[in-house]
C-alpha cells in the first residue's frame, strides 16, 4: 500500500492518484463498517437472555474471529431468534 502512493504521485498521473485515494478511503469505510457491526454483535451477544454458557461460548466465537463469527452469530443464533 505505501509503495503505490510514491508511484502515482511521482508519475505526475492524478488518476492513479486518485484512484489509490478512492480505495484508501473505501479500505476505511469497509473496515469502520466491519468495526461497528463487530461491536454490535457483541454487545447482542452480551445483552442477550441465553444461558450463561451459551453466552460465554458465542462472545467467545465473536470476540476472537471478529468478521466470521459476527456473521456466523448474525444469522444462525440471532436469525433463530427474530419472530416473523
């Protein structure tokens, strides 16, 4: 990443400046997204009304495979729940 900024601005070519500008960004808005829906799923876990073990065992897969076990949690235990 550090190696393509000095490339397109010593190239004197704004596109690809540009275009490195508008990944970095968007690199930052998926990460905060994935940040904030990590959090969330954590603090559904926490506030849940499972049992206490089960509590445990789902903070623990959320807390230690952020992304995965988020989405994982979001729709096997959380999906379960909702009532249609």
């Amino acid at each position: 990443m550090q190696l393509l900024l000095p490339l397109a601005q010593s190239s004197g070519n704004t596109a690809a400046g540009a275009g490195v500008g508008a990944f970095l960004i968007l690199w930052i808005l998926i990460s905060l997204a994935v940040f904030i829906f990590w959090i969330w799923m954590l603090i559904d876990v926490l506030g849940s009304n499972m049992p206490t073990s089960e509590k445990l065992l789902w903070g623990l897969v959320v807390f230690f495979l952020p992304l995965i076990g988020s989405l994982i949690y979001f729709f096997v235990r959380r999906g379960s729940t909702r009532t249609v």
